[in-house]
C-alpha cells in the first residue's frame, strides 16, 4: 500500500470511530465532509515518510499518529475560515464548513475534530504507551499555547507582531510535530528531528506566501489575497517576489542538510526534494522569469 492510500485509510478509520452509536447526523456528516478530499496530506506524509526511515517498528500507531496529525490540521481549517476569523468562503475547492454546514456546526465540528485527535492516539497506544503518552504531549505542544497553531492564530490580534514567531507558530508547528512524532512512532528520540521540521514549516509558509500572491483562486482552491486583505506578514512583502523564491531555496536546501543519520535518511532527502517541488508556485517561476 502507498504512503497516500495508507493515510486515507487511517483516516476514514479515524474519522468513523467519530460517527458510531446514535450521533447527531448533520454533525457526522461536517466531520468527513472537513477531512476530505484529502489535499496533498503533506503533513501525515513527512510523518510516515520519518517514521519509515527511522524502522517504523510499529505500523499501527504510525498510521494513528498520522490520522491525528491531519485530522488536527483539518480541525484549524475549519476554524480558519469561520468570519470571526478568515471568513473564507471556499476550502480545498469547495464551500468551507460554515457555509456547507453554518456557523455553530462548524465551531463544533472544529472541537469534535481536536478531541477525536487524541482518542485516536490513546487508542492505538495500549501496547506502547509510553509512545503514546509522548505523541500526545507532541501533538498538544505544537497545537495549543504558547508556541502551537493556537498561538499563531492569536499573533494576528496582537498591534506588534513577532514575524517569526508567528510563522513558527501558524505554520511550522505542526510541520515540527511531523517529523517529531513520526521519529517518536518508531521508538526514536524526538528532539533531533525538530531542526528538519521546523526548516519544513518556514519553507511551506514562504511558499504559502507566494501563493496568496500570485495564484489565482481556482489554482489555489480558496480566496487569495487574503494577507493584503487582512494586514498580514507575509514573505513576498518583506523580501519582494524574487526575494522569496530564493528564501524559499535556500530554506529548503538547509532542511535536506538537517535531515539526521537513519537508515532511511538518502529515501528521506528524496522525499523532501519532492515536497519542494510540490509546493514551489509555478505561477512565480513564471512570472520572476
């Protein structure tokens, strides 16, 4: 089975111990409506690809962890794009939760998704919980305060704002629970796969960046122009279009260079030369040539 039909596996399995039992029926349907299609899944991709490089000694709770780390990705979507915050009427191509499902069935289904994230990992950890109970402290550390997506959500209420800690925070945290915890699913250490995942995050928000400013919203699938509409830092403004893309490189060839020793590490270079690919606009080749 390939990496991609493995995470969509784990994930339908995930999201389907949320639907059991006699559940409200509106709800049930927003929480697979929120995780699919699936995008790229590069999140749960650098998880397992991590995880396969370090043994991936334990198949079931990698494909756990990489459920949970997607699934808590999906849930910040979904409460992105409420109007209290983005008020993003498109997601992934199609209308965001709030407008497919309202406002208060969004909310919860953003809730219901953060709370399934952990059941899931619980779950899958009975026979390896000191595993577990790490996954679970990984997870909530790059998810909540004060360095996780909550934290980068709540930079941009702030008058004065930490360009890189919020990028770290908004964008590179779960990138960092990526790497972090697809080393700790196959019983490695944590902390020497921070460096890669963090290098990962910075590359995908300047590249993020690049895309809010010169893809269109049919390439991208949801509003663009939003960090000019909102006020936003963003790479493209600081570093002009140029500036960016070579940000972008130059971050990306750092990542690969962290990559620690593994018995997997040539495969894991690969897989990161090939994210890079992925997330470089072609729209700003274009338009820098």
């Amino acid at each position: 089975m390939g990496l991609h039909a493995r995470i969509d596996a784990a994930m339908e399995a995930a999201i389907r111990t949320g639907q059991d039992g006699p559940a409200p029926g509106r709800l049930s349907g927003a929480l697979h409506y929120a995780c699919t299609p699936g995008g790229a899944r590069i999140r749960p991709t650098i998880l397992m690809s991590v995880a396969l490089a370090c043994g991936d000694d334990n198949p079931q709770l990698t494909d756990a962890a990489a459920a949970a780390l997607e699934i808590m990705h999906c849930a910040s979507l979904v409460h992105d794009d409420l109007p209290m915050f983005d008020d993003a009427e498109l997601r992934r191509g199609k209308p965001s939760v709030h407008r497919a499902y309202s406002e208060p069935l969004a909310v919860l289904t953003g809730d219901a998704l953060i709370i399934q994230c952990f059941a899931i990992l619980s779950k899958a950890g009975l026979d390896t919980p000191d595993r577990a109970l790490a996954l679970v402290g990984l997870l909530s550390r790059q998810s909540g305060m004060p360095h996780g997506i909550c934290a980068g959500q709540g930079w941009e209420s702030e008058e004065i704002i930490d360009l890189s800690a919020y990028h770290r925070s908004k964008t590179g945290a779960l990138f960092i629970a990526a790497t972090q915890m697809g080393a700790v699913a196959a019983g490695q250490d944590a902390e020497p796969w921070y460096e890669l995942g963090a290098r990962i995050g910075e590359a995908f928000q300047v590249a993020d960046d690049l895309r809010d400013a010169v893809c269109d919203e049919k390439e991208l699938g949801k509003p663009v122009g939003q960090d000019d509409l909102h006020g936003r830092p963003n790479a493209v403004a600081e570093l002009g279009l140029d500036g960016a893309v070579e940000r972008l490189r130059a971050i990306l060839s750092g990542a690969i260079a962290s990559i620690p020793a593994c018995p997997g590490e040539a495969q894991l270079a690969q897989m990161v030369t090939m994210t890079a690919k992925r997330i470089m606009p072609d729209a700003a080749l274009k338009t820098r040539a």
